[in-house]
C-alpha cells in the first residue's frame, strides 16, 4: 500500500483568460466578515462545483507505508486524501501551487503536509520555474490545522512523532533544520525564486504561517487573517519566529499571538502581514510574477538570497529548536487538551494552574 499520494500536473495550454473563468473567479470570498464561522464556510463551499486542472501530464508522488491505513479510516476515505496539492504551469515559467481540500477549507491533515512538502522540494529542483504562485482552492487559503483529523481520527502520538521529527525531512540540506510541520512553510522560504501567495476567505494559523514563509503576500481586503494556534493552547511553531520577526513590530506579533485575534486583511497590510490588499490577489499575483519573470533570473535568485541571509539577525537554526522545544511541552498537557476540547468539542473543563 502506497499513501498519501500527491496529485502533480503540468498545464502548458493554460491562458490568462482560462485562468481568470476558472481560477480567479472560482473564489467568491463569501466567508469574509466576522459573522461567518469555519463551519458555516465549509457548508457553503459543499455546495460550489469545484474547480478542475486540464493538465497535459500527470506524476504521482508516493510513500511507503504499512499495509495499515494510517489516517485509521476506511478505503473510501483513505482514497479520498491522495490529493492534495495541484501543480500547474500558468505560462512559461510561472508556476501555481494550489493546496486542494475545499471541503475542509484546505485545513492541514497529514497528507497535506506531505503533499506541501513534496511540492516545494520538486520544485526547488527545476530550472524551468520562474516564480511560484501559492493560492488554495475554494474558499479560503488555509485554515490551519485540522484537529479533528490529525489529532482525533487518527494516531495522535505516530502523527505528532511525524510531524515534530526532523530525521524524515533531511532529504536536502536546506531543510535540515527543520521538521515536518515546520518545511511546510519554511520550505518557501528556502526555495530560491520567488514565492507569491494569493489569500482570501480564510488564513488561519498554520495556514498563516504557511503564507508568511513566501516573498509577497496579496489579500482580498475582507480575508480573516489570524495567528490562532492559542485557541488550542499551543504556539506558532512553523517558522513564525523567523517570518513575522521581518514584518511586524514584536508588541504586534505578541498581541495577535497571545489572543489569536482575527483582523480584516485590511489591517493586517497596515501591519505589515500581508504586502497589498487588491480587489482579486490572483489577478496581481499573475501580473507582479510576469514582472519578476521579465528580470534577469539569476539577480532574482541573488536577490532573495541575499535578503534572506541579512535581513535579521539570530540563527534560523534556533528559532526552529526553541519552537520546537516549547511545542514539545505543551502537545498532551492538561491546560492543552482543555483548550482544545473547548474549541473542537465545546466542553468546559477548569485549567490547571500555569507552569513555569
């Protein structure tokens, strides 16, 4: 048995009026405003048809596995998570990443990470890319974590083993440093062109974090953006100690961090969380990618390298252990599974008094 398997296609006939009627108007942003919750979105994203790839060749990615089916469902689920990531050639040398789970608002279940990380390690290798675009179909970007299926549906201890264990991710040596959860959005970081991510609807922790780990950021101006790991009494353990240390003010990244406040993608530009707010993200992305294409590739690749290595001061290296470190202690303490029974389950149990 091979799981999961991440679905890659390669779209050259793709035009820019082809993906204005199919990619950048498939999301309407209908979850935007504080009055529409997660569950009211994934019911409204039930009922949209989805959007299709027409794609001229398509490789499968896979991993060995046990006979076992891990994710502790049945065949028919167990199919039902092999995709999860579509890549498509927009035009020459422009390339669309998109995260494919609309039905749980592109949330982060352990095929997701594979997939995420196995696109970006692809393309890191191939001289053919430009830029990439990071966009999520349906209707939102990213709704981080799906508790329910890493943490409940399936083995939280194997899962959590994965997703804190840097030996399974030192296949190249930028990635190193790094684990499982972590490369999904440092990897965009490590890539060496550019990386536009496109939001709307939703982006919610690590789904957050997986944005931040790309060059540029473009929003819809109603997109709930918000660093919500505390509602789950943990911490933004996905490369946010780098990313967000770049972008905000530290009062800011300790105020929306310890809250988990959600703000308009409006106030997260005056923050400085996302680079523009635009009336369709996906429109700008593919005009700002054509722009960086047109320069020179190899000032390109010099540039982001060189922001990268001088933009702020501390090891990488150690920001990634302290998180690393810190999540250690609160995954499976008693104020943890409180908080998370709250926001998952609705029930109201006492904390403990705080350690430390």
């Amino acid at each position: 048995m091979i799981l999961p398997i991440i679905r890659v296609t390669t779209s050259r006939s793709i035009t820019r009026s082809s993906l204005s009627r199919r990619q950048l108007t498939s999301s309407p942003f209908l979850c935007s405003g504080p009055e529409h919750t997660v569950d009211r979105c994934r019911k409204q994203a039930a009922l949209l048809p989805l959007t299709t790839t027409t794609s001229h060749k398509t490789r499968y990615f896979s991993s060995s596995s046990s006979s076992k089916n891990d994710s502790g469902g049945d065949e028919t689920e167990k199919e039902s998570l092999n995709k999860r990531v579509k890549i498509s050639t927009i035009e020459e040398g422009i390339v669309n990443v998109q995260l494919s789970r609309p039905d749980k608002l592109n949330g982060l279940d352990m095929p997701m990470f594979d997939g995420i990380v196995e696109a970006a390690t692809t393309l890191k290798d191939d001289k053919s890319v430009r830029v990439v675009i990071l966009s999520g179909e349906g209707r939102a970007f990213c709704t981080g974590l799906d508790v329910k299926s890493v943490f409940m549906k399936s083995n939280p201890r194997k899962n959590m083993a994965r997703l804190l264990d840097k030996s399974f991710e030192n296949r190249n040596k930028d990635a190193s440093v790094a684990n499982l959860a972590q490369n999904v959005a440092y990897l965009w970081r490590t890539l060496p062109v550019p990386v536009i991510a496109v939001l709307h609807g939703m982006c919610f922790g690590g789904g957050l974090q997986i944005a931040l780990g790309a060059d540029l950021r473009f929003s819809t101006r109603s997109c709930q953006i918000s660093i919500m790991e505390s509602k789950y009494g943990l911490i933004p353990d996905m490369s946010a100690s780098i990313t967000l240390r770049e972008l905000i003010r530290a009062d800011i990244a300790r105020e929306l961090t310890y809250t988990g406040r959600i703000i308009t993608g409006e106030e997260a530009a005056s923050l400085g969380l996302v680079t523009r707010v635009v009336d369709n993200p996906s429109e700008e992305a593919l005009r700002v990618a054509r722009e960086i294409r047109d320069q020179s590739p190899d000032a390109v690749v010099a540039a982001k390298t060189l922001f990268r290595e001088t933009w702020s001061e501390g090891s990488e290296e150690k920001c990634l252990e302290v998180e690393e470190r810190l999540q250690r202690g609160l995954i499976g303490g008693w104020n943890q599974i409180v908080v998370s029974g709250r926001s998952v389950l609705g029930v109201e149990v006492p904390f403990l008094k705080r350690g430390g």
